[in-house]
C-alpha cells in the first residue's frame, strides 16, 4: 500500500469512528505537526516571494515583494483549524492575505466571501464528503474582530446566519442571480473586500468582477487562482 492510500486509509477510518469535532481537530493537530511547525522552522532559511503585477508602484507593491509564500502566517493556522484549506499546504493564498491585510485586524470591514465549501461531493469546486463547510467565514470573524462578514453559495444547504456572519445564494454563473445578490439590503453599502473561491471559471469571473466592481467601486477583489502563490 503506497503512502498516499495509507493515510487515506487512516484518514477513512477517523472519519467514520470520531464524532465531527473530534475529526476535525485531530485532522488540524496532524496538519499541525507534518506541515506548519517543519515549514515555519524551513522558511527561515528558504524565501520565495509571490509574482506581483500592479499598475503603478506603492506601499502595497514593496509589502507584497517582501511577503514570504513559504512562511506559514497566523491566518493560515486559523484558517486551517476552521477547516478552510486556503492556508492548508496544498494551498497557500493566506500568506499573502496576511501581508496585505496587515494593520486591519481592528476595523469594521465589510467582507464578502463567494464559495463557502460546500461539503457534496456532487457540486462544482466541492470541498469533498469530508470537507468544512463555511469553514473561511468563521476564520474570517475570529481574524477581524469588528468586520461584518457575508457569504454566497450556489448550495442552499450550506447557506447559515450566526452572530457578525450572513450569508446568501448565489449561482455565479447567472447575471440575475448576483444582481439579486447585490439587492440584499445588507450588502447594498458595499464591501471592503471582496474573495472570490467560489467557481473559477472565466466567464464566471467577469460576471462577478462586472457586478462587483459596480457595487464595490475601488475596494479590493481578491481573485483564487492555482494551487499555490
Ligand atoms: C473551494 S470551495 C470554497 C472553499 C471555502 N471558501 C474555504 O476557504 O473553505 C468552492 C465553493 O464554490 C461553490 N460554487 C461552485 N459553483 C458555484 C456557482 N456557480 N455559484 C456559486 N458558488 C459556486 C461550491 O458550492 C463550493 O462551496
């Protein structure tokens, strides 16, 4: 049996024995030891910083060439712990995160997050039958203690209400169903930022950024693309 299917044995095996909670952090315990402590102790002797392209110059262009992709940041273990994998290994978009929104933990942002891990396996872009959902936004509010935090999905039954989280449908593929989006009148004000890791695709991605962009002018879109940074 090769490495890969023996911890996918493991894995299985946890899954169906170990109430969810318990899953879930033994799941985050494992992450803990096999990928952030060796990664954090190896990125200080390896750097690689992302490939920027910005119009124009700023502080915005100097702190995104000093973000190292390979130091794991406190986000990425939040993250992680809630059951996101933005900041997991396999993927690693929380490491810039932290460096463009370093200084902001404290202001009352307005977030909206498209995709939030459905957990069915027959959707599109799903998180798989062991996957989180809504996992990010509840990593979103523990980061940004004042921040509002909204969320879109095309599956209704992930869609949940909880103290500073709110969330909606949305099919990212239909221009009406993002104009309806936009009509909630808790998203007309707009939003601080805006994550799009819901579906990829490029048509979906001009519809969204079209729609967004009207909503949301000069604010920042932040768009998931690959695996890692
Ligand atoms: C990769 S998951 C999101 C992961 C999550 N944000 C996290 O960090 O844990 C992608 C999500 O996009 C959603 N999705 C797929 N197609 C969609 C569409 N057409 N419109 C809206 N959401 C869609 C899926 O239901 C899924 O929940």
């Amino acid at each position: 049996m090769t490495g890969v299917r023996f911890i996918g044995s493991v894995r299985n095996f946890l899954w169906r024995t170990l109430p969810p909670t318990a899953y879930h952090h033994a799941r985050y315990s494992c992450r803990n030891c096999s990928f952030f402590l060796p990664q954090t102790i190896s990125a200080r002797f390896h750097a690689a910083t992302p490939e920027v392209h910005t119009f124009g110059s700023g502080d915005l262009n100097t702190r995104l060439h000093k973000a190292n992709v390979l130091a794991p940041t406190r986000m990425c273990r939040t993250m992680t712990r809630y059951g996101s994998d933005k900041g997991s290994g396999w993927h690693n978009y929380t490491t810039v995160y932290s460096t463009l929104f370093r200084g902001w933990h404290d202001r009352p942002l307005r977030i909206l997050e498209l995709g939030l891990g459905t957990n069915n396996p027959g959707l599109m872009s799903s998180m798989g039958s062991h996957g989180v959902p809504d996992a990010s936004l509840r990593g979103w509010r523990e980061i940004f203690p004042s921040a509002l935090i909204y969320g879109a999905d095309i599956d209704r039954d992930i869609l949940f209400q909880e103290e500073r989280i709110k969330t909606f449908y949305c099919d990212q593929l239909d221009a009406t169903a993002i104009k309806n989006l936009w009509s909630q009148p808790e998203l007309r004000d707009g939003m601080n930022v805006i994550i799009n890791d819901g579906l990829r695709t490029l048509r979906c991605e001009r519809l969204v950024s079209g729609g967004f962009a009207r909503q949301s002018p000069s604010r920042w879109v932040l768009y998931r693309r690959g695996h890692r940074l």
